[in-house]
C-alpha cells in the first residue's frame, strides 16, 4: 500500500485491505512497515516521535477487534512506545480470537542516507520469536532483518513455516537509472536464499509511492513477493500498484523439499563458533 501523511487514514486503507484479504480466504495477513504513517526516518526530527505509541495501544486494540471479527491472524507492524527515550519497530501478531499473541521487535536497525533508523530505534532486544496460529507457526522479522541470513536461520530453527518481513524499501531519485534493477534484484534474491538454506516460505511485505522532496525523497518500490520453500516465487506485486496478494502456503511442501534437500539435517553444528565473532582475525 501507499501511505499518506494522516495516521487516520493509512489505518482506515490498512483495515479496508485487511477486509478484502479475508473476503479472498486469507487467514494470516501481514501489512508493510510502520504502515500508520510514511517514512519518516527519512530525516532525523525528535518531534516525530510522537507518532509512537505503546503496545498495547490504539493501533493494537483496532487490529484486535477486526482480527477477532474476522476469524485471521494479524502482523501488524508498529513504531512502539516503550517509555521515554526507548522506542522500538515492532512487529505485533495478533490471534484470530482478538488476543495479542506477542511482539517481535526489529533486531538489526540501519543508518544509512534516507534510511536514520538509529535515531529512533532501540535494537530489539526479544531476539527472534516464532508464533503459534491456528493455521501455522510463522516469524515475523522486519525489513533490514532480511538481508541477515542469520535470523532467517534462527526463525527457521525455532520451527517457523513461513518467515514475514514487513517492509519499508525503495529507491533513492540519484540511484535509480544506474543500480535501481541491481537493488531490487538483490532484495528479492537474498530472502529467497533463505527460503531456499531453510525450506520455509517468505513472505516480503513491501510499501509503494514517492514519499518526500523531488530530489531527496525515496520511491518505496513494492514487489511483495511470496517465495516457497525451493524459492520459487509463486506470487508477486507490481512496483506502483497497491495491491493484495493472496497464496496458499502448503505446509507439505516444506515437508517435501526439506526430504530432498536436507540442509538442516546436513549443518555442522560442531563448527560454526565463529559465527559469534565479529570477525575472525
């Protein structure tokens, strides 16, 4: 979805969507990063942390009610007010009876031009959590969690089927014509990797539209894709159209790739120590 400047709004489109979703047979549904507002780490403004909010709180108790009158679990990506001067990116999943089944918040925070997460982010601190839902077990992870083969790896360990990563992605203006396709390429070919290392499906949840000044803003360029478990995308979006994708996620195809793909049963365990080392001098 594209996002607008009234938090009112983008929750009343996100709940609009939420209900097409469901009329279409979904039964897990996942909105794009910081959803209730546009990007606003785009500059670094202390006044803008009064879009945070506390979980539980007014985006979680609105989600709660349409989970619950839907029968559908909901990944609903938050900017969480902890306490004063501790704030997080959360990512909050909410069962098909209304209860808030628990949160996950953002492990790796980014700081890159148009990308000042550091400034409002504290690093998560909940490691990375997987969820029981009436139809799955699933690991919401968040945008700059999915270049990390690492948290995949974990997710994926702790029993996940499907890993979510909402997302806030896009273009800078000066980078597009040159290194945009490369980009794109990239993001979609490192979650499919883990698809592929871990015999899951991935889920990449992405916004569209042009957020920002002509020359300094960010073009989010959609693409949310669904992956399989050999990373074969089965189901793909458009760069400049909202829209809504609906997949089967088949849990006996995990089954059958991890049978002849057997990378988990394969892992040496006994040798990965330096794994947990910055880097190996």
């Amino acid at each position: 979805m594209a996002c607008s400047v009234d938090p009112n709004e983008n929750v009343a489109k996100a709940e609009w969507r939420i209900r097409e979703a469901a009329g279409k047979g979904a039964q897990i549904v996942c909105l794009p990063e910081l959803f209730r507002s546009q990007y606003f780490c785009r500059e670094e403004d202390a006044a803008l942390f009064d879009l945070a909010e506390p979980v539980p709180g007014p985006t979680t108790e609105t989600f709660s009610r349409l989970a619950a009158e839907l029968g559908i679990t909901l990944i609903a990506s938050v900017f969480e007010r902890r306490a004063a001067g501790v704030y997080h990116n959360t990512a909050v999943v909410i069962g098909p009876d209304g209860a808030l089944l628990g949160t996950y918040r953002k492990m790796h925070i980014p700081d890159d031009p148009l990308y000042y997460e550091k400034f409002y982010f504290t690093p998560g601190d909940l490691g990375f959590r997987c969820f029981d839902t009436p139809h799955a077990r699933i690991a919401p992870l968040i945008c700059w969690d999915q270049w990390y083969p690492e948290a995949a790896r974990v997710a994926s360990l702790g029993g996940a089927q499907t890993l979510f990563y909402p997302t806030a992605i896009g273009w800078h203006p000066s980078e597009k014509a040159e290194a945009g396709a490369a980009q794109f390429d990239a993001w979609r070919t490192i979650q499919r990797s883990h698809a592929i290392a871990n015999g899951v499906y991935v889920a990449a949840v992405n916004r569209i539209g042009y957020e920002g000044p002509p020359e300094s803003g960010l073009e989010f360029w959609g693409g949310s894709f669904v992956a399989d478990p050999f990373g074969q995308i089965v189901a793909e979006a458009s760069h400049d159209r909202e829209e809504t994708l609906i997949v089967e996620c088949d849990p006996r195809r995990i089954e059958e790739t991890r049978r002849n793909w057997p990378f988990l049963r394969d892992r040496r365990v006994d040798a990965y120590g330096g794994i947990l080392q910055r880097l190996i001098d």
